[in-house]
C-alpha cells in the first residue's frame, strides 16, 4: 500500500485501507 494515497485521496482512504 502506498502511504501517499491518503494525502492525495482522503475520501478514498479507508476503500484504499480495505484492498491494501
């Protein structure tokens, strides 16, 4: 998983979360 996402996609955190 890549840590960055959150920053870049915060309404898709938790989904990106759930596949990592």
């Amino acid at each position: 998983m890549s840590p960055y996402y959150q920053f870049f996609l915060p309404e898709l955190r938790p989904i990106i979360q759930i596949d990592g």
